[in-house]
C-alpha cells in the first residue's frame, strides 16, 4: 500500500472552518477533492484534540536498547581501538543483529568518532620526566628567547616513498589507467639525508648527507654550516644552538667539539620530535618536492634545495608563535 497523502495544517484548518457552518462530510469532500473517511478523521481528531496538528510520531523502535548502548560506549572508553566489527559481534551475542553504520552512528551521538590514531615516540617515565622539566622551564620563555633559537634536523627523503597512502577519484574498472595508479619500484627508489637548520628569521644551510652520519660527519656539517647560517639568518650574540639527543649529537667528541666553539646548546627532552618546529617544515618541504614528481635521485637534490629556498619565514614564525601552545600540552 503507498504511503498517504500529507495535508497541510492550513487546509485541514478550513474543513474545519467550513464543517463549522455547517457543511458535512460528504460535502466538504467534494469541496476539497478529499474522501469522505479522511475529511471525518480530520474533523474527529479536531474534536479529540481541539487541534489539527499531528503528534509526533514514536517512530520505529530502536534495535539497540539504552543498556546497550551504554555498554558499547564504555567498551569504546575503555579501549578505544574496538573496531565498530567488534561491537556488532557483541550485540549478535545478545541476538541484536544491525549493519555497522548503525552502531557508528549511536556512537556519534554519543560524540564519539573514529579516527586516525596519532603516531608519536613511545614514552618511558624517564623521558616523561624529562619532558615536563623541560616544559616547566621553557613555558613562560618570551618570544625573544625563541627568535634566537637555531633549529637543526636531519631527515630522510624517499623519491616515491611519500606517495603511499594518495587517494584518486575514478570510476568502476579503472584503477589500473596509468593516471590512477602511483609509481613504485624497489626500496622506494632510493633515498637522499638532508641536514638542515631554520630559524625565526627563514632557513638556513641544507646539505645532503653522504652516507651513514656519524660524529665526525656531523661535527664537519656543523662547522661548515652552523656560522654560515647565523651569519645568513642575522641571529644575535647569545643565539642557540637547538638539536635532538641522536647518539652522534651527544658523543664525547661532539660535545668537545660544541664546548671548542662555544655552543650555546638549549637543553633537549628526548623522543620529543613534536616540540622540534623544524619537523612541520621537513613536512611542508616533502609536500612541495613530491608535488612536483622528480624522476631521479640528483633531480630529487635539486628540487629539494628549490622548495628550500622558497618556504618563507612567516610560515617558520606561525611555528615559532605556536611553541608555547605545544609546550603547555605535557604539562
């Protein structure tokens, strides 16, 4: 049977309008090309009521019941990888049988959403530590003390690697066009080391690292390029040598090294790459080389040093005014 006609409450009103002077069913239906059983349901439910509206509706009973529902957002609370999979064997368990999307949609109305877990470093009590003395001592640093900061990083950059993961529109049965499909090839097609510094004032130095990076490579890097970029980014005396705890930065000949040349070192918390603002820039220059596609590892270099040279520093500086932000999230 199809579903029923829906009448607007201003006509309903004039039946009764007119069933008020008088008229009667019969005559009200032709009047309003209506049949005679609903124009005297309306007239009675006017009677019943004094209304021509319609109650809300119960609607269909839910198939998952309040204690249900309780359950599955405890279970969520308490591990919140369950799977909407899991939960739906819960239920089937209890003989509620309902399709995935509706147990994701009970739980969005409880605010609860599936997303992408975060990946950071993994975290022991000591490096817990270390991190809160590290942010208890830095938090109310004023923007003068982080404009003198020299942020300094070592990364890795694929030549296909970065693509994994791209999403493309198509339609049925072509995925296999070429326009839809990413180039891959072994170990990713090789790889380049970049060592790079920024600061406040834009990027500094960026060197391909040859090979594996060890104490005495990097001591060269730093004093090839650690002055030359002071110099370029016009920091002031006093500036601030930043770097992470990596075994090569923390040898006994690098800190000899540091102490000989007079390195201010700002102190590092380690498996702390989200405080490291250069790690937002590596993202941003990795973005912009892989946009553009190279087909080699030399073409790889060059455009690496392209992008370089063009992220500006009001982008460095939006990372600088966002470290206090960062910083009060361990405490």
């Amino acid at each position: 049977m199809g579903a029923s006609k829906h009448l607007s409450n201003d006509l309903k009103t004039k039946i009764i309008q007119h069933h008020g002077l008088g008229e009667g069913y019969k005559k009200l239906s032709q009047r309003f090309k209506l049949s005679v059983s609903t124009v005297r349901n309306i007239v009675r439910n006017w009677k019943t009521t004094g209304t021509v509206l319609v109650k809300a509706r119960s609607g269909r009973p839910r198939k998952i019941s309040e204690r249900q529902r309780r359950r599955m957002v405890r279970t969520v609370t308490v591990n919140p990888q369950t799977s909407s999979k899991d939960l739906q064997h819960q239920l089937a368990a209890d003989g509620v049988t309902v399709h995935r999307s509706t147990i994701q949609r009970t739980l969005h109305k409880e605010m609860l959403y599936g997303r992408v877990m975060r990946k950071k470093p993994f975290l022991c009590t000591r490096h817990k530590r270390g991190r809160l003395r590290y942010a208890k001592a830095h938090l109310d640093k004023p923007a003068s003390f982080w404009n003198k900061v020299l942020w300094t990083d070592e990364t890795k950059i694929e030549l296909f690697g970065h693509n994994q993961g791209r999403y493309a529109w198509r339609k049925k049965n072509t995925a296999f066009q070429e326009k839809h499909l990413l180039p891959t090839v072994k170990f990713g097609g090789g790889s380049i080391m970049l060592w790079g510094c920024v600061s406040s004032a834009g990027t500094g130095n960026l060197v391909k690292v040859e090979g594996r990076i060890d104490s005495s490579q990097y001591q060269q890097i730093l004093e090839n390029n650690v002055q030359e970029s002071v110099t370029k980014l016009k920091l002031r005396r006093g500036w601030i040598f930043q770097q992470d705890n990596d075994p090569k930065h923390c040898s006994k000949s690098t800190k000899a090294f540091m102490q000989r040349n007079k390195y201010n070192i700002l102190e590092w918390p380690s498996q702390s790459p989200d405080l490291n603002i250069i790690e937002n820039v590596w993202c941003a220059l990795k973005r912009a080389v892989h946009a553009r596609k190279p087909s080699n590892l030399t073409e790889l270099e060059m455009i690496c040093r392209e992008e370089w040279s063009k992220i500006p520093p009001t982008r460095i500086q939006t990372l600088r005014s966002r470290i206090t932000e960062v910083t009060k999230t361990i405490l």
